[in-house]
C-alpha cells in the first residue's frame, strides 16, 4: 500500500478539514444565482444565513441550513473557484 503524502488526490483535498489541507482554504464561496422568474443575476454567499430574495421580483433564491444555503428549486447557479472566500 503506496500513499503518496505530499501530492494527495484532489478528492483527498477537499474531504479533509479546511485548517488540515496542505494548503490551507475555507469552504465558503461566493456564487451567482439566476432567478427562475426575471432572469436577473444575483450574487449569493455560499453560507448565507438569512433568505435571499431577487432585487427585481423579490422571489426567494436560496434558504439557509445548518450549513450551505438550499437554493429554490429552479434557481440555476455558478460559481468560480477564484472567487473563494
């Protein structure tokens, strides 16, 4: 059995603590939202912990959890890995 310490397997990375990681990095982002309805573009916090409504026609985009906020069923989403937090 061969583990390799210093060049572990991205999948390895990202399952390990945020603060025990070779190179240490949160697990918070921030995303874009487009709302089923209008089409508008929302910025959302990955964690956030209150609803976020559309600017436009204030339909709810995501809910919070105990941890990653649940976007709305029909919400399309994207994010950038340069835009971590």
């Amino acid at each position: 059995l061969v583990i390799d310490l210093l060049n572990p397997s991205a999948e390895a990375e990202n399952k390990k603590h945020k603060l025990k990681r070779l190179v240490q990095s949160p697990n918070s982002y921030f995303m874009d939202v487009k709302c089923p309805g209008c089409f508008a573009i929302t910025t959302v916090f990955s964690h956030a912990q209150s609803v976020v409504l559309c600017g436009s026609c204030a339909s709810v985009l995501c809910q919070p959890t105990g941890g990653k906020a649940r976007l709305t069923e029909g919400s399309v989403s994207h994010y950038s890995w340069m835009t971590r937090c």
